[in-house]
C-alpha cells in the first residue's frame, strides 16, 4: 500500500513514472527481453541480450510496480544508431576503460579528446551477446572481441556476464537486489601489461534523475599525503561547490540531471558502497562492487594524455545535462559506476568484477539504518546536503 501511494505520487509530481510491465512491453516492441522473477513475483529484472546483456530495469512489487531503470525510449523507438555512442538506458550495462588517456578505447590515435573524436567501442555499445545459460533468476552472455587501443596494441578477449536476482538486505522495505558478475579474460598470445595497456571493467547504472535525488559516496578517512585526494572533480571541469559537498567522510552529488558533471574516487578513498537517495519518492539505491584492495592500479579514464596512466578511480559518479549551452543532453539521467583493477592478465588468465544493485522503498525508519550502515549518512542529511 505504501509503495503504491508513493508511486501514484511520482506520477503526479513528475510525469515521467512508468510501471515495471510498461517498460518491459515498450521494449519488447523493438528486442528481445528476458524477464527474471523472484519465486513471488514482486522482485523483476528485465534483460536485454542485444545491449550486451544489459539490465534495463527492475521492479520491487511486481509487474504493475514502479520501474527503476532510465530507458531511452525516443532513441531505441527511432531504430537507428548514433554517432558517439547510443545511450539506451539501463541499470547495469557493461563497459571497458580506459575512456581517456594514451592507452583509451574511445580515442583513435593522434585525435584530440573532445566530444566529436570519442567514439565508444561497438562492443560495448551496438553488439549482441549471445545467452549460454538461462533459469528464472539467472542469464548468462558470453562474446569475443578484438579491441585496439590508442597506442596501437590489441586484446583478444573473451566477455563473460552473469546476471542473477539477489538477496535483499532487510525484510522492513520492498525490495529488488541483483548482481552482474563480469569476466574478461585474455585469449591473445601476449600479456596485458602497463608498456602496452590493459583493460579494465566498468559498470554503469543508469537511473532518472530528479531535484529531489542525491548521490551518497562514503569515503575512506586520511590525510591527503597518505591517501590522495578524496574526490576527483575535475573530469569535465570543476563541479561547483553548491553541486558537491563533502560532510565528514562522505560526499554529496547533485543528481538532478541539468549539469554534465562527473566524479571519481581513487581505490585508497573507496569503501565498497556507493548509492543515492531520492526524498521525493522515499527511495534508497545502493551498490555494491568488487573492490580487492589489494591493488591501486586502476585505468585513468582522464580525457588527456596521463603521467600516470594507472592511477584512476574505483568509482565514479556522473550527472548528465547539456554538453554545451543551447545543446541536447544525451538523457538526462544520472549514473552509479564502478570498475575493476586494470587487468594484468597472462595468456588464459581471467578478471572478475562484480557490482550489486538494491532498490528499497519504504518508511525513514525502514531505510534509515541501511544508509547509515552502507553509506555513513543519515536521510535526513542526504536531503538537506544540497541547495534546492
């Protein structure tokens, strides 16, 4: 009864809220979608094979339940691809990185690092993966690709993606938790090493953006001399300070989906949770991902040429909005990421990342301790973070 009021609520308030079963018959007027179910019913996860095994959206409470993914309707309607890259929307998709940099996928060698030079790999983007496994809770994809870098080298490499539904972490809200578990591993004759490049895993989720909806980012507490800085803001210019407030160990990010915006925490910084709440819905979002802790390698993603190729983030953050004054964003949306080392992979040898996603909807006194607990933050203060 809650969740239904809230619901009818967005509506309401934004226009924009579709059911979990609107979604899944919008999409499936264009692809194929696999559906996994919890034995009740009320935990749904939809699958897309032809965006690389992508989860589109989930729901809590069944079929006529509120969806939770941001689906690009107008561009998978149109049937068309895009120049740079085809943002379809979805709760998880699978990348890889380095975005940016001397060893980047998305750049071509001696091409300047800006919008119109960055092109996202096909297999990442437009290319199916094909289903190997399948049960009620559970889908597996595999593909093989050949990548080239920027620097020339190229990586023969197997992807293996798992999605399954997984366990909640309370009974006091509704809730739909799954999981992606991602596998590259290295079917070429050389090693991935730093002299050559090496890839790395990136999960994105993509979620709709609203004024009432705040990233949460608990981070490691230190010096700056022990463990570098807490945030790196600066991927597509400095984030004002009214859009990206630190309080304590934790760091707020507007996720209201006006100003493109992105940011980073290094391995040293990162706990393994990152989330977001939205007040107007009564929403808590929270991942969690592989973080080994026993490597600070990690791709930079930096969109330059890098002194220090591996010293990128284990997470970021990104809120979209116009790319320049008077132009179309790509959403909006906002987005929770996550990535896995740099994989320095032998001939054969694999990498495995994994990245969970729960949705819980409920009462403050339902969501409260969980954000206490993941994110180091009570609701009351993701609310009131920042300026509204």
């Amino acid at each position: 009864m809650f969740l239904s009021l809230v619901f009818v609520f967005a509506v309401a308030l934004y226009g924009h809220a579709a059911t979990f079963q609107e979604d899944v018959d919008f999409l499936k007027q264009y692809l194929d979608v696999i559906v996994l179910k919890s034995p009740d019913g009320q935990a749904q996860v939809a699958v897309v094979p032809a965006y690389q095994g992508r989860v589109m959206t989930s729901t809590a409470s069944g079929a006529n339940g509120p969806s939770f993914g941001w689906i690009n309707r107008e561009l998978i309607a149109s049937k068309k691809f895009e120049p740079h890259i085809n943002a379809f929307g979805g709760e998880d998709r699978f990348w890889l990185g380095p975005e940016g940099g001397q060893f980047s996928i998305f750049f071509e060698a001696g091409a300047p690092f800006d919008l119109e030079h960055w092109q996202t790999p096909p297999v990442i983007d437009t290319v199916a993966y094909a289903v190997v496994e399948q049960s009620d809770s559970e889908v597996a994809f595999e593909h093989r690709a050949t990548i080239t870098n920027r620097s020339g080298s190229s990586f023969d490499v197997k992807i293996r993606r798992v999605i399954r539904l997984a366990e909640s972490l309370t009974d006091e809200a509704q809730s739909v938790a799954f999981e992606s578990e991602n596998t590259i591993t290295n079917l070429g004759d050389s090693a991935w090493n730093e002299e050559t490049g090496m890839l790395s895993i990136w999960i994105l989720g993509m979620f709709s953006p609203s004024p009432d909806a705040t990233i949460v980012i608990p981070f490691r507490e230190g010096s700056d001399e022990a463990l570098g800085a807490k945030v790196n803001d600066k991927y597509f210019g400095k984030v004002p300070e009214d859009r990206l407030v630190q309080r304590d160990n934790v760091l707020f990010f507007s996720a209201d989906g006006t100003m493109r915006s992105k940011i980073g925490i290094s391995p040293k910084r990162a706990t393994e949770w990152l989330g977001s709440y939205d007040s107007g819905l009564q929403a808590l979002t929270l991942v969690q991902y592989t973080l080994p802790g026993d490597t600070d390698k990690y791709v930079n993603s930096m969109w330059e040429l890098q002194e220090e190729p591996f010293s990128g983030d284990a997470i970021n953050a990104y809120n979209d909005g116009p790319p320049s004054p008077g132009k179309k964003p790509m959403g909006p949306f906002y987005e929770l990421e996550s990535s896995s080392p740099a994989a320095s992979l032998q001939p054969g040898e694999s990498l495995t990342h994994i990245h969970r996603t729960q949705h819980l909807i409920g009462p403050k006194e339902a969501l409260e301790p969980l954000a206490v607990k993941y994110l180091s933050a009570k609701l009351d203060d993701i609310s009131s973070a920042l300026p509204r």
